[in-house]
C-alpha cells in the first residue's frame, strides 16, 4: 500500500509523525505521504514541521515523503499556494476538493486543476468541465476511503475514467483506525463501482509519482 494523503498532530490528526509512520509500516504499507492541512496562515510553519521528520526519517524498506493538503482556502489563493508549497520543499500537494460533507468554497475544484496540483482530494460531485481540465492537466483524482468523503467516490470513478483521468486510492488517515489494508483498499474501490484493474492502476499511479517526487 502505498498511502499519499494522511494527517498528524500538526494538523488534526491524532498521532505524531514517528508513531503514525510506525503504525503504518506495521500495516504493511511500503510508503506513506504526511500532508497536513494548511492554508496561507500556516503553510511555512506546517511545512517546515513535516520536513523536519520525513528528512531524517531513515527506512530502506519504508518511504515517508512530505506533502500538504490545502484545505478551504480561497480558491484565488490556490495557485500561488501550490507554488509555494512546492518551493518550501513539498514532495506532493494535494487540496482539499469539493466534498459535499464540508463547505468547500465553490470553484476549489477548478482553481486547484488549473494550478496543476498533484492530486485533488475527494472532489466531491466534479463536473465533466472540471474533469476534461483535469485530463488535460495531469491532475490525479482520489478515491478516498476516509467516512463521509466517500460517499462520492462512485461519481468520481464514472467521471474520471470517462475522460481519461488517472485515479489513486488514499486513506486520508487522521487517527490509526484509519489505515487500512490492501484488501479494504479494493473493496472502497469494488464498492464504487470500479473493477480490480482500475485498482491496480490506481496502486500503479501511486508508486509512478512516488518514484517521481524520491528522483
């Protein structure tokens, strides 16, 4: 399992780095992406914590990279956060997409596929504009298994693989019930009406931009 989107207790999570990359290697996981939830008030500060940890995290076995959600910032904002982000040494960036469980500012969606984020986080009920632009983008969608922001991961599947977007599967882990196992991955997925192969596309993205952030 390799797990691009989880949080710790520089953000909301439950668990300091150390712990929540034990658990998770524990699990069977062979890499794990901290990307803690910030915004303009906090982006240097939750960067610069996350940083600390996953550059002297040592594990031939066990990647951690470092990453970041951006999380209900205005959506005019996003583009220059993501190249912040990137530029203070972020390895993957991820926002916080249009979730119908949570007022995400409207047009997040957008704002975070024409910034070319790496990945978009449970984006909620996406169009087929946002989608086509994704495409053309190279942005990757989320298949998440975390409660509530799932409840859209079957319109997601249907709209990304309409328009040839690619798709990762991500826990969004804030607590250590949250990580989950190969076999739970799948079914979030069977249960969306996808198919094993979509899975293992999915498990094939993921260790693609893995490789491409640890070049």
């Amino acid at each position: 399992m390799i797990d691009l989107h989880s949080h710790t207790l520089i953000s909301d999570g439950v668990l300091i780095a150390s712990e929540l990359a034990n658990r998770a290697k524990a699990a069977g996981y062979k890499a794990l992406a901290i990307t803690d939830h910030a915004d303009a008030s906090n982006l240097e500060e939750v960067l610069e914590q996350i940083l600390k940890f996953t550059t002297t995290y040592g594990d031939d076995d066990f990647k951690v990279i470092s990453g970041v959600e951006l999380t209900h910032a205005p959506p005019k904002q996003i583009p220059g956060l993501v190249e912040r982000a990137r530029a203070l040494g972020a390895q993957v960036v991820l926002v916080h997409g249009e979730t119908m469980v949570e007022p995400v500012p409207r047009g997040t969606n957008k704002a975070a596929i024409e910034a070319k984020v790496d990945i978009l986080a449970h984006p909620g009920l996406i169009t087929e504009e946002d989608t086509k632009l994704a495409a053309s983008n190279g942005v990757i969608f989320e298949i998440t298994t975390r409660h509530g922001h799932s409840f859209t991961n079957g319109h997601v599947g249907t709209m990304a693989k309409k328009h040839g977007v690619e798709m990762v599967l991500n826990s969004d882990t804030h607590g250590p019930g949250d990580l989950i196992t190969t076999e739970k991955a799948l079914n979030v997925v069977l249960g969306a009406g996808m198919n094993e192969n979509d899975f293992r596309r999915m498990e094939d993205n993921a260790r693609k931009l893995l490789e491409k952030v640890c070049s």
